[in-house]
C-alpha cells in the first residue's frame, strides 16, 4: 500500500493548526509497521537509483528541510530514509548556534553557503526557519525583525527553486508526551544519554509557544514550489515511511536522466575494441 504524500501537504494560504494533526496519525495507510519496513526498503531501492540519476544528469537539485521539536527525530529520519544512497551525492547540513563569524552576517548568510550544487541533494538538520522559530519563543529579536524574515525566505527559496532546486521541507510532528517519553528514554538507557541535555526541560515548559511559532512560520512560507509536509511522527516507522515515499514519488516526477555521451555507433566501435582486446 502507498503512501499519498498530498495528504500531509500544506496548502498555500491555509492556516495550519497542528492541535487539529494527530501526531499518532498513519492516516490512509491501513498497514503496519511490518509493512511498513518492506514498502521503506522497497523505496530506498528506488531512492537510490533515483540519486544516481539525479548525480549523473548534474542539472537539478534537491534541498531537504527537517524541523520540529527535540526528540521528534531528525537524525533517525536520515539514517533510516537516506541509508542505501551514494554518500558522493547527498550530505547533511546541521545548523546550531550561529558562530562569531556567522551572527555578524545576514541570518541566510551560513544556510546560503549550504544549498546543494546541481546533481546533489543536501538535507537540512534544523536550518533557516530557527531564525523565525528560536529567536521568536526566546525574544532573541523584536516581532517586526522575525515577522519580516518570513518574506526574506521565500524569496531565498524561490531563488533556489529558480535556479533548478526541489525544495521538500518537513514538519516533523511529536507530542508533548511522546517527547516526554523518549527524552525518558534517554535519561534510562546507557547508550542514549549522551543525547540527553538538560536544557530540553526548560524548552518543554515553551511547548505551546512553539507550537504557535511553528503554526506561523508554516503557514506563512508554504507554497507551491517549496512546500511543507506535516509529517505525523510519534510512530517512527511511519514518520520514515512518510519521507521516503514524498522524496520518491518527487524524483519519479522529476524523471532525471543521465547525459547522452555517445551514440550507438561509438558503443559498437568500444565493444568491439573490448572484446578484442
């Protein structure tokens, strides 16, 4: 069974309410996490010959955006999605507290630097939009500075979009209490508490704040070229199954061919030069 990634698509000039998303939700799909596996390795064979493509035609690009709450599974997302592509074209660019250097430039400045070259795709952990989300819940800058970027990034992603990229960007959607949950998680298993800051608490007590910041910044820079997916993602089989399914039904539609770079004749001459040496 497939997944319509339409179902979690952000409609420009709708308002997103995510109280009114279930994050338990695995919408039409009526399978289970058993099929689910299968359908995923099905799709990363795909995906990865659909990289391939993409790499050898060196035309277009794909930009990945993954937002959303600590714990909502940015990294998981990308081991499990992205596993069986060519590391030699795609990479993952992790954006966290802007450096010296990077704060005394424009808040596009350091993600600008990190669009993939044509042929490449680039996955965004965390990205631009904590500069209308984190600066906003923290009262780092004034409402008319945030509320204005909102403008200042579509018009940086259309210029992309312009210059050959796929923008996909996702909203991954936890609850409160599976937050709770796999921070827990984190705290009582050995392995995993490394991953653990204490500053999640102090972040969870912003909860609903955040929500209304990302209901904003959604609603605001969704469009038809660089839309966002509310991915339902308290189910981690399902969040991955979600991704996978967007990404490769996306290249499918692209339809990237590699270059034509001799014809049949010339093939002929090289087999025969092969074969007979």
């Amino acid at each position: 069974m497939e997944i319509n990634p339409d179902e979690y698509r952000a409609r420009p000039g709708k308002r997103i309410a995510l109280s009114e998303i279930d994050p338990e939700s695995t919408g039409s799909f009526s399978g289970g996490k058993e099929e689910a596996k299968e359908i995923l390795a099905d799709l990363s064979t795909k995906l990865r010959d659909l990289q391939e493509r993409l790499y050898a035609e060196h035309q277009r690009a794909v930009l990945i955006v993954l937002q959303g709450m600590d714990t909502c599974g940015k990294d998981g997302a990308i081991e499990h999605v992205f596993s069986g592509v060519n590391p030699a074209g795609v990479r993952v660019a992790n954006f966290k507290v802007p450096t010296p250097e990077e704060a005394s430039h424009d808040f596009l400045w350091r993600v600008h630097k990190q669009t993939p070259a044509r042929g490449e795709i680039v996955i965004y952990n965390r990205s631009h939009y904590e500069d209308v989300l984190i600066v906003r819940v923290h009262e780092l800058v004034g409402e008319k500075v945030w509320r204005k970027r909102y403008r200042h990034i579509k018009d940086f992603e259309r210029v992309l979009v312009d210059e050959g990229a796929i923008i996909l960007k996702f909203f991954l959607h936890i609850s409160k209490e599976e937050q709770k949950e796999r921070l827990l998680d984190r705290l009582q298993e050995v392995e995993k508490r490394w991953k653990f800051n204490p500053n999640d608490i102090k972040e969870r007590e912003l909860w609903d704040d955040y929500m209304k910041a990302y209901e904003d910044a959604i609603s605001a820079t969704t469009t038809a070229q660089a839309p966002w997916y509310i991915v339902p993602a308290n189910r981690k089989w399902f969040r991955n199954l979600v991704i996978a399914s967007t990404l490769v039904k996306t290249l499918k539609d692209l339809d990237p061919q590699p270059p034509v770079t001799m014809d049949e004749s010339e093939i002929s001459e090289l087999q025969a030069a092969l074969e007979e040496g």
